[in-house]
C-alpha cells in the first residue's frame, strides 16, 4: 500500500491513537530524511515488530552548532518517500520548522547528564540537549511504541535509553545493526559529502575499530594501547583528521583502565566536509 503522509502533530496522533485503540502496535523509526539502506534496515525492523510503521523525516536546527551544515544538509523527500514505502511504512509524518516549533525560540530543553558529556558530546557541547529535545517531543506526539535507531550513532542511542528511562516514557528503544558497505564504511547521510579520493579513505576508520577490538581480543587491557594503534592508522592516511579514538564502558561511556567487561570502541574523523563516526563492541570476561 502506498505510504500516508501527515505534516501535523494533530492528525498523526489522531491516526496513532486510533491505531492502538483498535489493538495495533506503533512501530516509530525517527530520521532527518536523506534515508539509505541502513534507514532501511530499521523500517524493516519496525515492519516485522509492529503492526503500524512511523518514519518521522525532520532536519532538527536545536542539534546543529552555529558552524555546522543545517542549511546544506542532504534532502530528498521523493527519494524518503519511496524507500520508506518500498520497506512497508504506513506513515510519513513530516513536519515543518513551524509545526514542530510554532513560537520559534524553544524554553524548554531536555539534558542528559553524564553519558552525553564524552565524545560527541565534548567535541558537539549543544548537540546532545537537541537531539534529546527533539526526540522526547516526537515520543510525545507519537505515544507508546517501539522506536528503533541505529548503533552507528552509539552514544545517541545511549542518551535516548537514559532519557526514556529516567522519564519513564512508554516507548521501548530498539538497536539495530549498524549497516555498512562492502569495504567496512557506515552508511550515514554524510557520505553523500565525500570526494571520491576521500570515499575510498573513509573506510579506515571502521578498520581502526577492528585493529583496536583485534588487540583487546588478543590480551590487551591498556585503554591507552589501544587507543594508541587506532590513532596511529587513521592518522596514517593523508585524508584524515581525526577528532577522537576512545575505548570505553559501553554503558556508562567512561574510560576503563584496565578494559574490562563489555566495552565500545568509538572514533570520529573528518574528511573534508564530511565528519563520520563509527563504532564497534568488544568484551573482556
């Protein structure tokens, strides 16, 4: 069946709430659109789960600093549409800036302490307060369901697990696979950045995550080593310009030393325009 598309708070929960009236469970998968296989593979997810699929496709401005790319990022509604169809969505709730936000300026925010401090949240500092923000609206406008996000943006999922947890919110946050081209490289919109030159050097990030994991597989419990080896191969390629390589808790987003117990190996890297990130597990008995 073709996908609905709702540009309203009201007539989505109208439809939402009909929905469960009825006996229905609410799949919700929320993006900012620029949808690829790995949106796809959550839409499936959400397909195979419940029985009514949300995609929410909103360029959230709260979690974009002053210098980042708001205005250039990727869109493509027609392409959203028919991805988003072709995997089985029922809805495509896409709202405007006015919609979402009515009175421009927005009073109240939604922090997370602690587990959105490290990492992005040192190298992004506003970044985390909007994205909670903005999920924690979309969990209110859409009600109880399964939301389902992808383990590439590891620490987002973090914080959105603390947040539904600590505000006791009726909404069950599901992980998914990251999903990743052939050479290693995780899809993300922000591929679409990437010069062929920088396309074929991007890969080495996923390749120092498993140079790290390699070493904590083999015996090593020095956070700093495997820091170390990480750094040391993406810094190697020319195109690169790493902004962090971290071993950590993969709970708590803290540094262990000695590694012990289940762990994230976490970077992020520029190439020109593009800032990718990626991870990947690890676990010390």
């Amino acid at each position: 069946m073709p996908v609905t598309t709702v540009t309203s708070i009201a007539a989505l929960r109208e439809r939402l709430d009909a929905a469960r009236a009825s006996g229905q469970a609410v799949g919700f998968v929320p993006t900012m659109g620029y949808l690829h296989a790995g949106h796809a593979s959550l839409v499936a997810a959400a397909r195979a789960d419940t029985d009514l699929v949300v995609v929410s496709i909103f360029v959230n401005p709260l979690q974009f600093g002053p210098a980042e790319d708001l205005d250039a990022y990727p869109r493509d509604l027609e392409g959203d549409t028919a991805l988003a169809e072709a995997q089985g969505a029922d809805l495509l709730f896409v709202p405007t800036t006015e919609e979402m936000y009515p009175e421009g300026a927005v009073r109240t925010t939604v922090t997370v302490a602690e587990v959105s401090e490290p990492l992005e949240g040192a190298a992004r500092p506003t970044h985390f307060a909007g994205v909670a923000t903005v999920v924690a609206k979309l969990f209110a406008i859409v009600g109880p369901c399964r939301a389902y996000f992808g383990e590439k943006d590891f620490q987002q999922v973090a914080v959105i697990r603390q947040m539904v947890s600590d505000l006791s919110l009726p909404v069950d946050v599901v992980a998914c696979a990251t999903q990743r081209e052939p050479d290693g490289l995780a899809l993300s919109s922000r591929n679409a950045y990437l010069t062929d030159a920088e396309r074929a050097a991007a890969p080495v990030v996923h390749s120092a995550l498993l140079v790290g994991r390699l070493a904590i597989d083999a015996g090593e419990r020095d956070a700093a080593r495997v820091r170390a080896l990480m750094t040391e191969l993406i810094e190697a390629e020319p195109l690169a310009e790493l902004d962090y390589a971290a071993v950590v808790d993969a709970r708590t987003l803290q540094v262990v030393d000695p590694l012990e117990g289940e762990l994230r190996l976490l970077a992020a890297v520029r190439f020109g325009r593009a800032r990718l990130i990626d991870n990947v597990g690890a676990s010390v008995a």
